[in-house]
C-alpha cells in the first residue's frame, strides 16, 4: 500500500489533514506522520510565501524519507495590518507555537480598529513532493472577520477570534466536519487530492 507522509509537527493541523483524506474515498492510500517515519533535520521556515515554506517542508521530507510528501504552510492575513500576521502567524508573539500569546498579541494590535475594518482571511498553499517526480502547489483562502474576544474550544490557534465569511459563529465554535468543509486547509487539500488519488494509480 503506498505511504504518503504528512509532514508537520502540529497535532491539529496532522488531525486535520488525516480527517480530510479519510474522508475523500481514496482507498489503498496509507498516511503517516513524522512521528512514524525516522527523524531527520527539518529546516527553519524562513520562505517569504506559505508557497514557500510548504514547498520546503515537503522537499526536505521527501528527500529524507523517500516517501510522497505533503506538507502545508498557513496562517491569518489581517486587513488593517497589511495581510501581517501572515507567514509569521505562527511566531507572532515571538514564540512559536504559543497559541494564546500570538492571539492576545493580535487582538490587542487591532484595539482600535473599528468593527468594520477587522477583515482578514485564512490562508494556506499545500504542496505534494515525489520524489524524483512532480512537486504541485496548490492554494486555499477563507475569508472572515476578526471578532473582540476568543470563542469556542475547537480548532487552534486564532480560530476562537476568526468569525468566517456568511456565520455569526468563530471558527472554534464549528464542528470539524463543519470546518473541513470551508476553511482555507480543507479547500487546499481538496485541490491535491487528484494529485494523491493518482499516486494509487
């Protein structure tokens, strides 16, 4: 059975992924993570682009592990701060991964930006490298509005603050089959999925 690896260290983006191509009907298809294959040096996120750094992460990971492999890069682009957060969602408060920092860090930058003025959209390039092969970028957007304070206890990151486009709900407050449906990861991975069906002929 083909392997594909899903190169990320965060748990709910790896929930996620796994999630979403579970429930594309591509049979024969076995995903891993990185805590499945054996460990090898990852390299610093320092593209300009989500395109970048998503093509980086699944070259190194095909490259170390001989496996297809998929890697996302994605994050929150804020109107009023000129798409920033943007590649540096993650690290925003300047400690990568501290979910609730970089979210207080934002909040407090748009204090006083007017209810009207709070637009923003999730962003996320996906890339599948094989090895020797083909390398396809593909992209997903999902527009909304920063709210004032978190809600819901789904999701991660800034998803109790991001109310989507057409809901009065954040993005924490959907349930996951919700969220797949319409966030910006789900609609990037949609469009790899031919690209993963045809690596089971």
């Amino acid at each position: 059975m083909p392997r594909v690896l899903l190169a990320t260290r965060n748990s709910g983006k790896l929930v996620e992924l796994k999630r979403m191509v579970a429930g594309s009907a591509i049979d024969g298809l076995q995903i891993v993570g990185l805590t499945d294959v054996p460990a090898f040096p990852e390299a610093p996120e320092t593209g300009a682009t989500f395109a970048e750094n998503a093509l980086a992460k699944a070259r190194d990971a095909a490259d170390a592990t001989g496996l297809p492999s998929v890697a996302d890069d994605s994050g929150l682009a804020v109107d009023a701060l000129n798409g920033m957060p943007g590649v540096l969602s993650a690290r925003w408060s300047g400690r990568h991964g501290d979910d609730l920092a970089n979210l207080e860090l934002l909040l407090a930058q748009l204090g006083d930006t007017p209810d009207d003025r709070r637009g923003a959209a999730f962003v996320c390039a996906a890339a599948l490298v094989v090895p020797g092969g083909a390398e396809t970028v593909v992209h997903g957007e999902w527009p909304g509005r920063i709210i004032r304070a978190s809600r819901g206890t789904n999701g991660f990151g800034y998803d109790p603050i991001f109310v989507p486009e057409g809901e009065d709900r954040t993005s924490a407050e959907l349930d996951p089959d919700e969220k797949d449906a319409a966030s910006h990861r789900g609609r990037a991975m949609r469009a790899l999925l031919p690209h993963l069906r045809a690596l089971v002929g």
